[in-house]
C-alpha cells in the first residue's frame, strides 16, 4: 500500500471497510429523487474501476464531488453474492488539492492488447486507397491526434468506457463494415471504412479524456460528439484540394447518421446503403461489447444484470465448454501482414477450406483501356473466395482506387455475361479491351462507372461484353 494514496481497488475487500484511500471520481450522478443514494459515480484509479454511492450528500459536497478530480475515500465494499457486491458505500471524503506531481497511480491501465489494436486501426488507414480519403484520414489522424485517439475512452459506462476503449470500438466497426464489403459488393469500400475510422472522432472534445475520463464536457452537452464530428470533417475536407463534394456530403452523411434514428440521438437517418451499414456495425460492436463487459462483472450464481433499460443474462450455460469456434477477427496481427489490405482478402478468409489453381489471364485496365493485355501470365495456388472463382487477373491504372482496388492486384473473377447495378466487372470495350469497372444503370442509361473522378463514364454499347464479376482480391508484397 503507498502511504500516501492509501489501498489500491484490487486490493479492496468485499464485506470490510478500508482506510482513507485517494481515487478518482468520476461519472458523479447526482439523485433528485426521494429514493436511492443520493450521488453514484465511478473510483478508479491504476488497478481497477468500481460503483461507488453516497447516501446522503449536502448541496456542498454535491459541488465537490462534481469538481474534484481526485478524492481521499474512507468508506466500506460490499459483501455477499449479489450484483452489488464489490460497490463501495463512501462514508467520508476530502478532495486532494494539490494534485499529486505523480498521477501514474491514478490512471486506468490501457487493455493488454492495446498495441495490437492499434496496429490493426494503422492496417486499415493505410488500406484506403481512394486518394481524396486517404488524404483526409492522414490529415485527421496526425501523430499528436493519434496519441489522444488512442487513450481515449469510447463512453462513460455501459460499452468500452476504459481508456484505449475508443480505439477498440472504432477497429471493431471498421472491421465489420469491411467483412460486409465481401459480402455486399455494391459497397464503396473506401468510403464505408473511412466513415467508420472518424464515425467517433468527436468523442475527444465530447468527453474528459483525462483522469475523469468519460465525464461529459460543456461541448458534449451542448453539442455531442455527432455533431462535432462532422463539423470537424466538414472542416477538413475544405482543406483537401479537388475533394469531389458528392463524396463530401457522403461522407458527411455517414457521421450524421451513424446512431441509426433521432430516438438514439441520430440527427439523420440512414439514407444510402453504406449509412445503413455504419450504424448497424456501430450498433454490433457497442451491444456485443456491452453484453460480454456484464458477464465479465457478474459474481457466481448470478443470472442477469441491468444496464441501461435492458437485463442482460450472465448466467453459465455451459458454453465455455464446448468447442463453438472463435470469433476472432480477421484483421488480427498474426493473421495478416500489415500490408494485407483488400475488400476481400483471399488469405483471411475464414470460410475457405481449400487451395486451386487459378489462370491469370492477363492485365486489365483500371485507368487507360488500353493498358489490358489478354496473354495469360502464369497460374497460381489460392485460396478462392466463398462461391470460388474461375481465373484471376492483374490490375493496371488507377481508376477503382475508391474500390480499394490497386495497381498490381490480382482479382478473383467469377464468368458472367450479365450484371446487376451496383456491381463491379469485367467488360470488354470494343477497340479498348478489357476494364474493370463498376456497372450502373440509371435513368439516363447504362455505364461502365470508375471509382477514381479523374475518370469518365464508358457508355455500354451492343458491342460491350460482360464477362464476369470481381467475387474478391489479391495483393502482394
């Protein structure tokens, strides 16, 4: 035990008191009602996080509470088996001023995986390939703004309400939007992942990101982190030269929407399949966490806990002991190298069970069709995506970078003379050859559209040919 701060959380024991201990305070709800204790809040310091209350608080030390950064506690933790065992009852405090010169005693530990998230967050920065996006997420996500991105927490309680939270949350999302990008490949992928990297930017003005990290600040309630965020972007698009302002108010439109409807504080309402994605993925990772944080809480014996409006079951229904799978992610650092970055990355498919060997028939343009090439280069073992494919080709120009489709990628193609809009495919453009492009039918026709605006529309004549769908992708270092 130091001296000074007293007993750390961990070593707390339910059932007995504790001597004056120094703690921060943090998340103070103050109770305008008859019933309850009148202040909950959250202790924390370098070990640990725990409920606290206060029975009977007068209107000074209501404002103390709110005030004080740190606080020295004398109180009692809570025995038993129930769901509030562990809580400590605060019977006197004092607020610590001056603030120690050492505050590493205080501070909540980031999670052990921590470094390999953040590599997980640099792999999908760096997978954006659209030149517009990419400029704008490096512009954003600066050396000085990363080290706060990554030590901030995501909330005040309920999901990934820890420091290093807000990183977690946002590869969770970034992550599952990508996976449904293999699935759903009208999706511009670009777009999609860099929505989900900034959908919580505004969380570092919205919140206390130090030691009372979580507590709200005057700009969270006056204007949340919603709002901030896409004020925030909005401001550094106008920086981008030539950002195409379609792709601007996109974009935009995710970050408004990502909350899914007003009732959970969604000024927008998903309007574009890619907002409908955002705040479904948004809404996955936070409930998913949410849930597995309760049963990592739960005393034994327990069934359910509150959170929020909802009961949560943390019961034991033998699960553990059965061989489910894992849910592991396929964006983890051992699965892939850091330069592995595709819509559908051949090699962290998790549903492949066996290699092929696959033609590569030649280039095909992604730019200057004139730049394909129908030779076939070699042949190659892969491993196809779900539903296989029956050859590969070699990308050449730069024309779907919005795609993430990039100079040099091999891409799985599955023959097909006929395509849905949305899709990308293969067509052969009389007296140009081959290009790969995206198919759009609109009311004004049917064309062969580029994800890259330097680019134009190719019109589809009777002498275009469909030839097959891109199904997935390959990059090589």
């Amino acid at each position: 035990m130091d001296e000074e701060k007293g007993k750390y959380l961990d070593e707390l024991v339910p059932g007995q008191p504790f001597p004056p201990s120094i703690f921060v305070a943090k998340n103070v709800r103050i109770n305008s009602k008859d019933s309850g204790p009148k202040v909950s809040l959250y202790l924390s310091d370098c070990t640990d996080r725990r409920k606290a209350k206060l029975w009977s608080a007068t209107p000074a030390q209501q404002t103390l509470l709110l005030q004080s950064s740190l606080i020295r506690v004398t109180g009692d933790v809570a025995g038993g088996r129930d769901q509030y065992t562990g809580e400590i009852t605060i019977q006197s405090f004092e607020a610590v001023d001056p603030l120690p010169k050492d505050l590493s005693p205080y501070r909540e530990p980031l999670p052990a995986s921590h470094e390999a998230t953040r590599q997980r967050f640099d792999r999908l920065l760096n997978s954006v390939g659209n030149p517009f996006l990419k400029t704008l997420l490096n512009d954003i996500f600066r050396p000085k703004t990363c080290r706060r991105f990554e030590n901030a927490v995501a909330a005040g309680s309920h999901h990934h309400a820890f420091r290093g939270g807000l990183l977690q949350h946002t590869v969770e999302v970034a992550e599952l939007c990508l996976q449904t990008c293999g699935t759903l490949p009208f999706l511009r992928r670009d777009l999609l992942v860099s929505a989900a990297l900034l959908h919580d930017i505004g969380k570092l003005v919205e919140m206390d990101q130090g030691l009372r990290a979580g507590d709200f600040t005057a700009l969270g309630v006056l204007e949340g982190h919603v709002h901030h965020g896409a004020f925030r972007v909005q401001q550094a698009v106008s920086e981008v030269e030539g950002f195409p302002s379609g792709l601007k108010q996109a974009l935009v439109h995710l970050l408004l929407s990502h909350h899914g409807c007003a009732e959970w504080g969604s000024p927008k309402c998903p309007a574009i399949p890619e907002a409908a994605v955002l705040a479904q993925c948004d809404q996955i990772s936070a409930h998913a966490t949410e849930f597995h944080e309760a049963a990592k809480e739960a005393v034994p014996g327990q069934l359910s806990v509150w959170r929020g409006d909802r009961s949560i079951f943390v019961g034991d229904l033998g699960l553990d002991d059965l061989d489910l799978g894992s849910g592991a992610t396929p964006l983890t650092t051992e699965a892939v190298p850091a330069e592995t970055a595709a819509p559908q990355p051949q090699d962290t498919n998790r549903f492949a069970t066996a290699s092929v060997r696959l033609p590569i028939r030649g280039l095909v343009a992604a730019g200057d069709p004139g730049q394909s090439s129908e030779e076939e280069e070699e042949a190659r073992e892969v491993v196809p995506p779900p539903g296989g494919a029956d050859y590969l080709l070699r990308v050449t120009g730069d024309s779907m970078v919005g795609a993430g489709i990039l100079e040099g990628d091999l891409l799985f193609i599955k023959q097909a003379q006929t395509a849905r809009h949305g899709e990308t495919v293969i067509a052969h453009v009389p007296a140009s050859g081959n290009v790969v492009k995206r198919y759009e039918e609109t009311v004004a026709g049917i064309s062969l559209v580029s994800e890259n605006p330097i680019y134009g529309p190719i019109p589809i004549t009777e002498e275009t040919r469909i030839q097959g769908k891109v199904v997935g992708l390959l990059r090589e270092f």
